[in-house]
C-alpha cells in the first residue's frame, strides 16, 4: 500500500483483492467486478469482505432485476410503437389509392366516415397486438428474473403448459371468435353503420370487436352474432348500391308506353336536387323480367349511394303510382310463384 493511500484513506489496509474477495466460505470463487471496485475505492479488507460476503450477490441480483426491468419496458415500448405504425398503414392500404379514388362516393368517400373507419380497425387491432406483445415480453422478463433469484422454473413451465392446454381446449370457440374477427377488421369487410346480412341476422352494425358484431334489425331487435359463426356476409354500404325495382303491369299493356314512363319517372328522379347525390348513375330500365299469369313485371334499376337503395326504391315506387295513374296504366298482382 502506497503512502499517498494510506494519507487519503486513513482507514486503508494492506493485502490484496483477491485476499479480500475470497475470504468468504467460497474461497475459490473469482472476484467480481463489484467486489473490485469496492476494493479499489475503499482498499480496506474488513470492508470488502463484509460486502462480498453479506452484499455482492443480492446487490447483483438487484442490478440484474432491475437491468432486465429495464430493457422489457424499453423493448415493449419499441414493439407498440412498431405495431401501432404497422396497423395503421394496414388498415389504410385495404384497398390501393387508385381503386379508392375511382369508386369513391360522396357518402363512402367522406374523409370523416373514411377516418373513422381506419382509426376504428387501427385502433381494435394495436389494442389486441399491443397487449399480446406485453404478455409476451413482459412474460419473458419475469420467467428471466425468477431464474435469476434460483427458482427452478421447470415446474412453473410444466404446470403452464398444462393449464394451457386445457385453456385451450375449452376455449376454442373464442380463440376462433378473435381470429375471425382479427381478419374481418384487417380486411375491413364491414364497420360501424354498415348495413349486412349474415345469413342468421340482417341489420345496421352498431359495434364491432374480436368476439362480436352488434347489429339491429329494421324491427328494433338487437343481434349479437359471435363473429367465429359468420360463414359468409353481405354488405350493402361498401362502395355503392342498387335499387333494383320489379314492376308489376297488366299483361295486355304496351311494353314499350310502360317502358318509357318508368324511364321518365326514374330520370325525373335522379334530376332532383334532393336525389342528384344520391342516385350515382342514369337509371336505367331493363325491361321485361318475367310474364307472371296475367301480369307483366318490368325491371328498373337505380346505382345509389352505399345504404340508400330502400330510400331510392321507395321514392320511385311512389313516382311511378303517380305516373301510372296519370297515363292509365293498371297495376297488376303477379302469380304466386309454386
């Protein structure tokens, strides 16, 4: 020990760290970095040995708690922000700019409805990502600081593994619920305000998440159909719509006189500023549909903005009564089909 140690630490002894790191009943054990640095600050042997004796390990298993602590939040943090960038260039790029723009609407095509769609997808699948990654890496961090305070996790694992499957197998049809409707949101098959058929169930959605899709009926029933169930859906509001008119007329009128008044009618419609935004297309009258016993059944068919088709085919079913009235045409009762 030099003079200048002994002036500065007056507390100072001689040996050497290895003496002093090695006192304990481990005497074969190779000092570790901390308990040099302690020799080196303090150079006094009762020290060092207190503290490789009594604080080295638990201090070091603390700094390796907390460390770990630490990179989880740091990698957790890293991973929401990947997700969250992730989900929403996914829940914008459904469907490519140029094929968007072209089939743009003024209703579907409203940067508010077209916002609150993509916000409602990004915002249900970080939620569900964001929170799988938490488990995941947070789940790692504390099996590494259990492992690191000497617990043998090989039973904790088995016993997991155990309750996970039977977890598993007693909840598949949920598991089935969220995947069906992590895939429906990622598609953006349908949203909130959407007007669908399930094939069980036809309505307005009102909510959307993994397990569930609330609708309502035109009667006012609520349904909620557990989305793992839904084999197949319609959706009437994505993009445009159809009214699509069957107009029955007594067999022995004039095709081409009924004809032309369902055209009129149908363009004197779509001509209104009430309607203009609404009816997408020149209506257009396909003719005779089909000869129903002493009926005639005429189609007209209306391109409308996406869940307008029953207020555009109500409207014209009352124009065409006027103008039926008008021209003397008589209305008929089609066939009961067998």
């Amino acid at each position: 020990m030099s003079l200048a140690a002994a002036t500065l630490l007056p507390w100072a002894q001689s040996g050497t760290v290895e003496n002093a790191c090695r006192a304990s009943a481990d005497s074969d054990r190779t000092p570790t970095t901390a308990c040099r640095l302690v020799w080196n600050i303090s150079h006094s042997t009762d020290f060092t040995t207190f503290y490789s004796n009594w604080l080295d390990k638990p201090l070091a298993t603390l700094f390796m708690i907390i460390l770990t602590f630490v990179v989880a939040l740091i990698v957790k943090n890293i991973a929401h922000r990947m997700i969250t960038k992730v989900t929403v260039r996914m829940a914008e790029g459904t469907m490519s700019e140029k094929v968007r723009e072209r089939s743009r609407t003024v209703f579907e095509g409203s940067p508010t409805l077209l916002n609150q769609r993509r916000a409602q997808r990004a915002q249900t699948l970080g939620s569900v990502l964001r929170s799988v990654a938490s488990i995941l890496i947070m789940g790692t961090a504390a099996f590494s600081i259990l492992g690191s305070l000497g617990l043998n996790l090989a039973p904790i694992l088995a016993s997991a593994s155990v309750i996970g499957v039977a977890v598993g197998f007693g909840a598949q049809n949920i598991v089935k619920d969220f995947l069906a409707g992590l895939f429906m949101l990622l598609e953006d098959q349908y949203g909130v305000g959407d007007v669908i058929d399930v094939g069980s169930a036809k309505g307005t959605v009102e909510a959307v998440t993994l397990r569930v899709t609330r609708m309502r009926d035109v009667n006012g029933v609520v349904w909620y159909v557990p989305n793992g169930e839904i084999k197949k859906v319609g959706n009437e509001s994505q993009n445009w719509g159809r009214a699509v008119l069957d107009i029955p007329v007594d067999i022995h009128e004039d095709t081409e006189k009924v004809k032309e008044i369902l055209q009129a009618a149908a363009d004197e419609m779509a001509a209104d500023s009430t309607w203009q935004d609404v009816i997408l297309e020149q209506p257009s009258v396909w003719g005779v549909q089909a000869l129903a016993g002493d009926a005639l059944v005429i189609r007209v068919v209306l391109k409308t903005a996406p869940g307008k088709q029953a207020d555009v085919a109500r409207e014209l079913r009352e124009r065409v009564k006027r103008a039926f009235d008008a021209a003397g045409v008589t209305v008929a009762t089609p066939a009961p089909t067998t």
